[in-house]
C-alpha cells in the first residue's frame, strides 16, 4: 500500500440514476479529484476488480447486486477501499446495516452538497490518517502479549497462532489505542477519528468492536489484560498487559 | 402482527376448550342414556316379575300381553320380548350416535367460522402491509430525483458556473420535476385501480384510431430521440375495454418503448393489430435493450425498474407497466412482454376482447 496520500484521490462513484450521478461526479471533479463512474454492481466489482481508488461513493438501492452485496463483497475479497453509502432510506436500522456490510458512511438522499463533500473529505483523511500513522517499519506492525499486528496488510497472528483477518474498523481503532498505550481514550473519541461523527446511532457500537478485538487477542476476552473498560468513559490499551 | 397473535390464541383457547366441552357433553349424555337405558331394564325386569307372578296367579297369557304389552310369555315363564329388548338397544345406539353427529357438527362450524374470520383478518393485515409497502416504495422512488434536483440547485448556488454548464443544470432539474409529475401522476393512477373498477366503462373503442392519438402525442419526442414509429392496425378493428384506459395503456407501453431505445439511441418500434377469435391482438415491438428472458413476468410487477437509470433523459418510475397490467385485466384482456434477451429489443403482446360487431 502505499505511504504518501496521492495528489489527487480517485473516487469510484456507483449510482443508477444518471441524473445523481453526473451531479455528484461535476462536483467531486471540481473539487479536484479523479472521478471514474459505474451505473451497476457489477460493473463496479469489474472496475475494482482491475483497479484502485481512495473512496467508492455507493449507491446502495442498486439494479442486480445492490451496493450493500458490493461492499461485502469487496470486504470478502479483502478489499478496504472506504466506502461512502448513498441511500433513499436513512433511518438507523438502515445506517447500521450499511455499516455493519463494511462501510464507512452513510448519506441519505436527498443530501445537501456541502455535506457531501465534507463527508467524502473527512473519510479520505481518517484513512491519510491511518496510512501515515502506519507507514514505517515500527508503526505498521504492532506486537503485544503474543499477538501481531500487521496494519498496512490488515492481518495479524494471535497469540495462539491463530491467523486473523482485520476489518479496516478494527484495524483503525486499535491503532488509535495503541498510539494512546496506556491512556484512557474515550468512546466519543475512537468515533471520532474512525467514523468521523454521528455516523452511528450510540457510542456502544465502539464496545461491540472492543468485544471483537478482546475475542481476537485476549487468552481469556472475560478477563482482559490488553483492552480494558474505564467504567463510564471508555478503554485503556496497555501493550505489555496488567501485571 | 401483535392483534393476529392475540386472535390466533384466542381461536386455539376457544378450540382447545370447545373440544373439552363436546368430549364431556357427549360423555355426559352417554352416560345418562345408559342410565336411562338401566331404569327401563329394571323396569322392565319388574314387568315381567309382575308378569310371572300374574302367570302363576292364574292369568291367562293373552291378557298379560294385553296389560303389558313388552312382556312376552312362552312355556309358562314371563320375560321381555326379544323386539322390546332390541328396541331398547336400538335407541341407546341411536342417541349416542347423534350426540356423536351433534358434537361433530358443532366443531366443525366452530372451526369454519374461525377459518373464516382468520382469512378476513389476514386479507386485511396483507392489504395493510401492502400499503405501508407501497407508501415505503413511493417515498424511496421520490427521493432520488429530489437528491438529483437539490444537487443541481445547490450545484449552481454554490458554484455559480458559466451559462453552458448552468443550462444543463437547468435542463437537469426540469428533466427532474417532469420525472416527479409523471410519478404523482403514475402513482395516483395506479391508486385508483388499486381500490378497483368503480369507474371502468366497457365500450367498443376503435383500436386504429385510439393508438394513432398515442403516436401522435409522442411524435415530436420520438422524432427527437431518432426513434420511428410505425403503425399498422386495420381501420375496422375494435375492442372492448375503458376508452381512457387503452389511452393510458398505449401511452405507457410506447413510453416504456421510448426508455428501451433511449440508451441504445436510435431505433424503431413498431405497432402490428390482428383480429385472432373473440380476440384483438396488438403487438408492439422496439429494437432497445431488451431484458433477461426471464424477466418477462416480473416486468409488471409494481416499482420494477430493469433500467432504473433510463439514459438519454428517460426515467422509468417502475409503475407504468403494472398500470398496464392492472388496466389490461380490468377490460378483461392481458399483456405479455417477451425479449430474446438484452440488446434484442422487446415485444409486448396486449389482448383484449374484440367488440361484438367484428366477432369472427
């Protein structure tokens, strides 16, 4: 992957409706990046299948396989492209199925501009973020109580040789712990720099993926050494575990 | 959902306890007949005590019968006769079987009435969720021009570009309103028909000339779009169906036409009639994108949009064609669509019934 941001993004805009599209691809070109365009699921899958962008804009209501199937779908095949969701249904039950298929965002139709383009800007510098946060040879591989973590490959081994497979969410929240190692870090906080806002309904949504992280890396996840709850304000990391 | 649990366990309570009541009721009036049928005997046990008694006392056997009529006496002994004996029997076979029938008969109206009272129920909680259905799907439908509509807008206030570029924002957003005035119009349609045929009339309408007004409509935007439109149907043929419903069939077909060829173009659709029995058939064929053979069917279904995005400017609100459906069964006639697959064009096939006059 690599280390320096390009100069221009390129987003991959995926919407049915030529009307929206064009709309949304004249702006995000005025704004200066490289835009490429897919009406369908599957024409997307074959784009992605053959090349790479820094964002998909995700239409989700669409013909054939709909943009929840093509994020999962990309996650499967291990791709963490961000994705930003485009959808004519906004409440949260919705939000939380699009975020729970993998992606990064979610903006219900009709949007306003602005928005849009906040979005998309927020989302592109939460992953510079975690790009340069894991550039060099120190930050991108992070080893504590017999697990690794390999941050650029999104994998990592735990301490009972077990090989695990990160989602681009998990990656990114425990590099931001282990970038605190031994600070409490808010809940409030780990959603703002891996989701950005008010993406999701509640702060407990960081507690099922501290769930998931303890299942992967602590001998026992009951009694955790490494990811622990500060009651009533959020979690502390310590890479060498309690005493 | 929570109303048809509450009835559904009220429905098996009242079962459940019907049954109990049946089973005890039938046992109980088994039980009295038995009884009953036990005081005769003994009755009847007396009578021919009686009777023997009478016997030894002198009494001739004639006016023993005559006195008592179920005794019979033979070789100097009185006892019950063998027809009394099996009536009785008769009688307590009798009764239980009614009480059987009697208790049968109560279960199962209890059953029909709660079978009939379940369907009534489930027609209407089908109806309720199709509502909330459709309500989800027209409001999810509006959205997407309006998020098309208010990007442009906004598009404009925020980058006040050149005249070219803000006249094709323009055209946009009026591509964009004709698209929602055509769904409000499509959508208030097809909720007429979905409350039924209240306002339908059955008249013979000339097909020739009904047809010809559609084309004649859709012209220009054909013209523009450099589709040609022909149009062979016999002055002579009529068929029976809503004069205003085979106007709103025909223009929803050849729209529907219009957004198959708008992707490809160019192109052609072509309109062919033909008296077939009691019957007119109208094929309408276009050289556009077709679609999967085995989408046929799914065509008519509401808010089906196999090109969702149109191109060239048309936009499908998925409504046009299960209007048609919905009209062609109103006027008793059907639609058909049939494509060798995408990129072979399209054929749809409406039938109706031929005007008396023309019958062959």
């Amino acid at each position: 992957m690599s280390t320096e941001a390009p100069v221009a993004p390129r987003v991959l805009v995926v919407e049915d409706d030529t009307h929206l599209a064009a709309g949304v691809i004249e702006n995000l070109r005025a704004e200066g990046y490289e835009v490429s365009a897919a009406s369908d699921g599957e024409q997307a899958l074959a784009w992605l299948a053959g090349a790479g962008c820094a964002l998909i804009v995700l239409d989700v209501m669409l013909p054939g396989i709909d943009g929840l199937g093509v994020c999962r779908r990309l996650r499967e095949q291990g791709n963490n492209t961000p994705v930003l969701f485009l959808t004519a249904r906004g409440d949260p039950a919705d939000r939380v199925r699009g975020l729970e298929a993998g992606g990064d965002d979610y903006l219900a139709k009709p949007f306003h501009l602005q928005e849009f383009l906040l979005r998309v800007r927020a989302i592109l510098r939460r992953w510079d973020w975690y790009h340069s946060a894991s550039a060099t040879a120190a930050t991108a591989v992070l080893s504590f109580g017999g697990n690794e973590v390999d941050f650029r490959a999104f994998r990592a081994r735990a301490w009972n040789g077990e090989a695990q497979e990160l989602t681009e969410k998990e990656a990114m929240i425990l590099k931001v712990l282990a970038e605190h190692d031994g600070d409490i870090v808010s809940r409030e906080d780990l959603l703002e720099k891996v989701w950005g806002y008010d993406v999701f309904p509640s702060t407990r949504t960081v507690d099922n993926f501290i769930l998931r992280l303890r299942k992967r890396f602590e001998a026992d996840p009951a009694n955790p050494r490494h990811f622990l709850t500060v009651w009533g304000v959020g979690y502390r990391f310590l890479k060498d575990g309690t005493p | 959902m929570k109303s048809t649990r509450v009835f559904q366990l009220t429905a098996l309570a009242l079962v459940l306890v019907s049954v109990v009541q049946v089973a005890w009721w039938v046992f109980d009036q088994r039980s009295y007949t038995q009884r009953n049928a036990q005081t005769l005997r003994t009755a009847y046990a007396g009578q021919a005590a009686a009777a023997q008694a009478l016997l030894e006392g002198g009494s001739r056997p004639e006016r023993i019968h005559e006195l008592l009529p179920n005794i019979l006496v033979s070789d100097g002994h009185a006892a019950l006769s063998p027809a009394a004996s099996a009536a009785l029997a008769a009688e307590q076979v009798s009764r239980h079987r009614q009480y059987a029938w009697e208790g049968a008969f109560f279960l199962l109206a209890l059953g029909l009435c709660i079978a009939v009272i379940a369907r009534a129920l489930r027609a209407e909680a089908h109806v309720l969720a199709e509502q909330d259905s459709f309500l989800a799907l027209v409001s999810h439908q509006f959205k997407t021009p309006l998020a098309s509509l208010q990007l442009s807008l906004e598009t404009l206030a925020l980058r006040t570009p050149p005249p070219p570029q803000a006249r094709v924002l323009i055209d946009r957003m009026l591509a964009d309103v004709a698209r929602m005035e055509l769904m409000v119009t499509q959508i208030l349609e097809s909720a007429r028909l979905e409350r039924g045929r209240a306002d339908f009339r059955s008249e013979p309408v000339q097909l020739a000339g009904a047809v010809g007004r559609v084309i004649a409509q859709l012209e220009e935007r054909a013209r523009q779009a450099q589709v040609s439109i022909a149009s062979d149907i016999e002055p002579g043929l009529s068929v029976v169906s809503d004069p205003l419903a085979l106007d709103v069939v025909m223009r929803n077909v050849l729209e529907n036409a219009l957004a198959a060829l708008a992707p490809v173009g160019r192109g052609s659709i072509a309109l062919t009639a033909r008296a077939r029995g009691d019957e007119v058939e109208l094929a309408v064929r276009d050289s556009g994108v077709g679609f999967a053979t085995a989408d046929g069917p799914r065509l008519f279904e509401k808010f089906t949009r196999l090109h969702p995005g149109g191109g060239g400017g048309y936009y499908g609100t998925g409504l046009g064609l299960f209007i048609v459906r919905r009209l062609m069964e109103l006027a008793q006639g059907r639609v058909s669509a049939h494509s060798d697959g995408p990129g072979q064009g399209a054929s749809f096939l409406l039938t109706w019934p031929a005007a008396p006059g023309q019958r062959s």
